[in-house]
C-alpha cells in the first residue's frame, strides 16, 4: 500500500449528491448505468456511468445519496462523458454496493 499525505488526501473532493435520473448504458462494452447525479447549488449536476447493475435497478437509485468523486476531469466512456466517480465497494461476489450516507446531509457536503 502506496502511503499519501494528508494534502494528497485534500485534493480529493469526496461530496454527497442524490440519484435524480439512471438509464441503462446499453453501449457500455460492461453492464452500467448512465446515472445524473446532483450536487446541490454550488456544484450542480454531473453525470457518471457507474456498473451496479448486479445490486440495484435504475428505479431503486433514484432518490439514492451517494458519495462521488466531484473533481476528476471528465472521462469518455463510449459515447458518453462522465464527469464524476460514484465511489462504492465490492462484494465478496464482485459485486458493486454503493458508498452511501447513512442519514440525510445536504446535498455537496464534503467528505473529510
């Protein structure tokens, strides 16, 4: 394990948005869906293509808050840009679960 410093570690905008919209990524070459993510007033909506097809439905994230990484810059995915990571963890299947809140915070909070 690659150790970091604390200003490695700041760099890193962890914030919590809540699911407004998720579609199936049919294009994706893995399962995905193409989520909209929304980050409050002060950093607005962002789009990301996340592969939890495995554990949840489209129609069960939405509504959901998440952690993402708000500030990578936007990566091509097929013919989508996504512009942040939703961050989550796999299962002893391989499965992806969602990093999220256990309780209600707005929307934009940083994780620190």
């Amino acid at each position: 394990m690659q150790m970091i410093t604390w200003n490695d570690f700041t760099k890193v905008e962890l914030r919590v948005g809540r699911i407004v919209a998720a579609e199936v990524f049919a294009e994706a070459r893995k399962p995905a869906y193409k989520l909209q993510v929304d980050f409050g007033p002060e950093i607005g909506q962002k789009k990301s293509s996340a592969q939890l097809t495995a554990l949840y439905r489209p129609e069960e994230l939405v509504g959901r808050l998440v952690v993402a990484v708000v500030n990578f810059p936007p990566k091509q995915i097929g013919p989508f840009m996504s512009e942040c990571l939703v961050t989550g963890f796999h299962d002893a299947q391989g499965r992806v679960t969602l990093c999220m809140p256990e309780h209600e915070v707005p929307l934009g909070t940083r994780l620190l």
